[in-house]
C-alpha cells in the first residue's frame, strides 16, 4: 500500500502557509507581535524537520575531537562548555581550534534559527576586501 500522507514538514508547512495567507493578514495590531512569533516558531519548526539531524554527527565529531569524547550532539554540548569553562581552551592554539568549531555550531543552527542572517552573512564574508 502507498503511504501518501503528509509527513510532519509538510503539515508544519501547510499549517505555515495557511496562517500566513489566511490569518495573519486579519490579525488585530494588538495582537499582531504574537502572531508574528507563531509564524516564526511555524517557519523554525518547519526548517528543523527538513534538515532531519543533517549535520549533527560532522559537529558531534568536531566537539568529541576537541574534547576527545564521543557520543552524540546533545550530551557533547554540555561537556563542551563545562570544559571551556575549566579553561581547557585559554592556550592559542586551543582557542583557534574552539572559535572554529564555535563558527560551525553558529553556521548551523543559524541555518534552522535564521537563515537570512546566515545568508546575509556568507555575502558579506564573500564579498571582494571583506578579509575573510
């Protein structure tokens, strides 16, 4: 049998769309600031399932090869920032490699968060005398 039932992006998706071109144009100023972040949570919500986890196990790899640990994204966090903050990383050399992995943690969850800052940002970084 076919399962052509919407999966969870593409209701998150309908849902967005809908409230956007139905609702929010209706929407009392008063009430327009809330509304506003609904459609916000809708449109993070709706990234977060497309990218399905895509990049998590490159950036667990990166964390655990600083921290020289393994496991996965959500517990090397935590471990991550308990090690910054015991000062493993005050020497140059460890900062360079901290501030790098920082960058693709940021890179990646502006991609989900925000991804017109991050787009704003690759131009501004790409563009001729930026010094990056």
């Amino acid at each position: 049998m076919i399962n052509d039932d919407p999966k969870a992006g593409d209701l998150v998706a309908i849902a967005l769309r809908s409230f956007r071109e139905a609702i929010l144009p209706v929407i009392p100023a008063d009430q327009r600031f809330t509304a506003l972040m609904i459609a916000n949570a809708l449109g993070v919500a709706e990234r977060e399932l497309a990218a399905g986890g895509k990049g998590e196990a490159e950036l667990a790899a990166a964390i655990g090869g600083l921290i020289d640990a393994k496991g996965d994204l959500r517990a090397l966090l935590p471990r991550l920032c308990t090690d910054i903050d015991a000062g493993r990383f005050d020497s140059p050399e460890r900062q360079a490699a901290l501030r790098a992995v920082l960058m693709d943690i940021t890179r990646a969850r502006l991609a989900v968060s925000n991804p017109k800052r991050l787009a704003a940002e690759t131009s501004r970084s790409e563009a001729p005398g930026s010094g990056r």
